[in-house]
C-alpha cells in the first residue's frame, strides 16, 4: 500500500494510483489441514507447501501493559502479500523521501483517509505505524503498515470507554502526527497522540487498560487525578470519586437540613488516633475491654447519588494542597456558611493527603 503523508486533499483527477498489492491472514490450521488430506497427491502437497512459504510472520511492535481475555489472543500474526512474487522481488529499505520529508521504517504516519474503507466515523487523517517499505523504482514506494484505531472504530461491545482520551489511539496487528506509547506506571501525561491499549483484529478482543484508585476504573488522561502522598501507597484517585465521597459524608452528616458548622481541624489532630482493640500482629492478647471493635467486611464504593439536589462539590488546589470545595443547595438549611472546604483523604489507605 502506497503511504501519503498528512497534506491538502488532491482534487478527483489527482488521486493515487491503486496499490496492486493485496494481504491477507491465512488460518495456518487450515492450511495444514489442507496438506494432510492432499499427501497423497503431489500437485496438491507442493500448493500447500508453497501456500505456507508465502505466509509470513510479523511480530508485534507493541508490547502493551494490559492482557487479553482470549487464549490464543496475540498481537503477532501470519499474513500474506499478493502477489506474493512482485512484492518480494522489490528492493527492501529502510526509509523513504516525499516532499522532502523522510520516513522510516517503525516510524509513524498520517494517511489520508480519502478513499479508504478502515475508519467510516471521520474524514480525519488515518494514523499508522510503517512495518516495511519496498519500491521498484523512485516512482512506485509502498508500505507495509500496521493501523492506529481509534477508539469509536473498535466494534461494539470493545469499543470506546469512559477511560478514553480524546487523544488516544488503540494499536492493532491490522497490517495492510507522533504518536507516543503511553506507559501507565509514568506520572506525566502527554499532550500528543498516545496508545496504552492493543485490538486483536483476529479475535476482535482489545486489551485490558491499568486499574487505578478504589473503583479499579482505568484513568482517562483527559481528567484530573490525585496521588495519595502516602509513600506506602501512592495510588492516583479520580477526583470524580474524590468528589462522590465527599458529597456522600456530608450528606450523611447533614442530611436534608441540618446546619453545617466548619470545625476547627486542629482540634481534631489534637485528639490523636485511638488503638483498635482487635488483637495484635504478635498475636499476644490485649487488655479486656468493656467493648471491642470488630473489623467491617470490605465492600465496593457506593454508587448511589442520594446528595444530588442537595450539594454539590468541586476540586480546588489551596497553596498546591488538594481540597474539595462544598455548595449547599438546600433550601431548608438555616446555617449562614453555604460553601466551605473539606481535607481529602485517600480512599484507598485513609491517609489525609496534603
């Protein structure tokens, strides 16, 4: 397939020529079970035989964090280039010139979408990953390549998720702008294009994307997250489930018309944490007490909205410190003081993150 780099759509008469090159992915089970049933037959063993020379293996550029549910799912595949002769006739190299710009093999490239069946959702420029380029001579370049989906073209059911960047791109093994690998386990987010995740255009199955913060959601690098300043911690909360458990403990706390009363926060330091009086880690016994606590069973985050109506929250940053800031919106409340701030504590640890 001949590449074009991102320029002016050409006018009807200006289009490319069309690539004669076509590739397919064989199914090698079949393949083989083709040669068994032809054994006996000499003609029909050599078509097999020459069927799986020209089937070719292209190992994975990608290596993404996230797994594949499907078994035999894998971003390496077989693939096959027709015709298979011409194409491998031609000088192989390692890059090209157009217009005075140089691509590479391993490099990214926008293609232009026009004339192209792979995205139907948008007549932006196609983005792909060039695998292999042969010529036969300065005027006929083609490019192997892989392609970079878009989240909104993976089918439905795998396809664009809360998660998803406006940004992101979704790697693939579909052979036929910069774009950065997004590495989870970094901190800093990349303006540009990015992938994390991978398609398996043979199973139809995308891969899974890093959990974070106590919903195990993954992060959309689109929104705000906070990191727990905790060092035994350090997991990255959305500041939407900042914000949901704030509202859920002052709804809980004030209800429907209740005053609010800011409480001075040292006092409550002052006070010092009390020792539970579950055993020890040693396993010596404690004191008998009057009373014991008892360790609750843990349970996922709520996600019923009961404070909807009645308050509302937003993130706000007080000299670089996290805080979430509270409007009451009730109408039955007599308390003067209809915005204040909360502490933000992790959700994961209870460290109060400063």
């Amino acid at each position: 397939m001949a590449t074009a780099c991102k320029r002016p759509r050409p006018e009807k008469e200006e289009t490319r020529a069309e690539c004669p090159f076509t590739l397919t992915y064989p199914d090698l089970n079949e393949t083989k079970k083709k040669e068994a049933k032809k054994k006996k037959a000499r003609r029909g063993r050599q078509e097999s035989e020459q069927e799986i020379h020209q089937s070719e293996i292209q190992p994975s550029p990608f290596s993404p964090l996230g797994e594949f549910q499907h078994p035999n799912a894998t971003l390496d595949c077989h693939y096959q280039v027709q015709p298979f002769q011409e194409w491998i006739n031609m000088k192989e190299y390692g890059s090209f010139k157009y217009k005075g710009v140089k691509y590479s093999r391993e490099g990214f490239v926008f293609v232009n979408n026009e004339g192209f069946q792979l995205s139907k959702k948008s007549d932006k420029d196609l983005v792909a990953r060039i695998l292999e380029i042969r010529a036969s001579d300065e005027h006929h370049i083609y490019a192997r390549v892989c392609w970079m989906y878009s989240p909104d073209e993976v089918p439905s059911g795998e396809g664009r998720q809360s998660y998803h960047g406006q940004q992101e791109l979704i790697a693939s093994n579909h052979t036929s702008a910069t774009v950065n690998h997004w590495d989870e386990n970094e901190d800093e987010i990349h303006p540009a294009l990015y992938w994390r995740q991978a398609f398996d255009v043979r199973h139809m199955e995308l891969s899974g994307a890093k959990p974070r913060c106590r919903c195990k959601h993954p992060e959309n690098p689109d929104k705000t997250m906070i990191c727990c300043t905790n060092e035994e911690c350090q997991e990255w909360l959305h500041d939407d489930c900042l914000i949901h458990e704030a509202l859920l403990n002052t709804y809980t706390r004030l209800g429907t018309d209740k005053s609010h009363k800011s409480a001075p926060i040292k006092e409550e330091q002052e006070e010092g944490p009390k020792r539970l009086l579950s055993p020890s880690k040693s396993g010596t016994a404690q004191n008998a007490k009057h009373s014991i606590d008892v360790d609750p069973e843990p349970s996922g985050p709520s996600t019923a909205r009961p404070y909807e109506g009645f308050f509302e929250g937003a993130m706000r940053s007080d000299d670089g410190r996290p805080l979430i800031q509270i409007r009451d919106l009730r109408k039955n409340a007599t308390n003067e003081e209809k915005e204040w701030t909360e502490l933000i504590s992790c959700l994961v640890c209870g460290h109060q993150i400063d």
